[in-house]
C-alpha cells in the first residue's frame, strides 16, 4: 500500500477507531484492512494509545493520592480537635432537690406549712490529661500518609544463616513476620475513613 498522508483530525479519528477494536480483540491486520492502512501505522497508532493510557493512568493514580492525601488530612484534624477536647477541663453539674414545707400567711387559717421543692446545685471543673486514642488516630493518619506517598523504605533481611537452619524453621520464621506484618497493617487500618 502507499503512504497516505493524514491530517490531525484524521490521525485522532483514526486513534479512536484503533482503540475501539483493539480493545474489542482485533487484530492488527483487520484494524489494518478496515481502516484502509498499513499494520505498521496501526502498530504506530497503538504505540501512541499505549503512551496516552500510560499518562493517563498516571494522571489519575496522582489524583486518587491526591484524593486519599486530603481525606487523611481532614481525619487528622479531626483527631487534633477531639485531643484538644479531651485535655480541657470535665465540668459536672449535680442537681439536688428534696422535698420540704414552707411557712405561708392565709386569711382564713393564719399561718400554714406548704409542701415545697428546694434545690440545690453543685458544678465540678475536673482536669483532663487527654484521651490517647486521639494521638493513635494522628498516628495513623501520619503513616497512613507516608505508605500512599511510599514514605517507607523496604525492609532488609539478613539471609546469611539461611544455610544452617532447616526448612521447617524457616518455615516458622517466614510465618512469623507476616503475622508481625499483618498485624502492624491491622492496626494502622483500625478507625480509619
């Protein structure tokens, strides 16, 4: 076939048609034949679909870290404010009531005893330490950050005395950090958004 020349509007047509029946399971050749084209421009037209999706992909990984990064934000505020709240001062108020009699002056009988309510309240100002929680909810929220900004760097492991222990032991070991594994990520996960 000959080397036609396309402008841009034609190539950016011809872009959509490409991923339409790529991603429908065609193959080169009949996306070829159906758009009157070489396989190799069709294979030119995939490389550069390859690179926008890439962009793309990237584009919104970023936005939902973006995203994720704002919600942890907001949730360490909220974990500030509530620690604020729980180092101020607890007041209480108590309520007393009993029952008495008053004396009082009527006109036929003189002077009375009346029942009567009297009341009395007591105010109590308390000081707080804090709740810890709220510092473990901060906690959280910092680490929670620094995994989606990959803020930790890999662990390293020592095999140098690999040779000398048996399968099982190794076994054992293996099974033992990803429990310590399993559980430091449980308790980074709990009271989350």
């Amino acid at each position: 076939m000959a080397k036609a020349k396309f402008n841009k509007a034609q190539r950016e047509a011809h872009l959509v048609t490409v991923a339409d029946m790529y991603l429908a399971g065609r193959r080169q050749v009949d996306i070829a034949a159906a758009l009157g084209v070489d396989q190799s421009m069709v294979s030119r037209y995939l490389a550069t679909l390859q690179e926008r999706w890439q962009v793309a992909a990237n584009e919104r990984l970023e936005a939902r870290k973006a995203r994720e990064l704002a919600r942890l934000d907001r949730l360490e505020r909220e974990y500030w404010v509530g620690w604020t709240r729980s180092t101020q001062n607890a007041e209480t108020t108590v309520n007393r009531s009993k029952s008495t009699t008053v004396k009082a002056f009527t006109t036929e009988a003189g002077l009375i005893d009346v029942p009567a309510q009297e009341s009395e309240m007591t105010r109590t100002s308390r000081g707080q330490a804090g709740d810890p929680r709220f510092l473990d909810g901060v906690m959280r929220c910092i680490e929670m950050r620094l995994r989606v900004i990959g803020g930790f760097a890999p662990a390293k492991v020592d095999i140098s005395d690999l040779r000398e222990k048996s399968d099982s032991e190794l076994v054992n070991e293996f099974a033992e950090l990803v429990d310590a594994a399993r559980a430091r990520a449980g308790s980074g996960d709990s009271g989350g958004a």
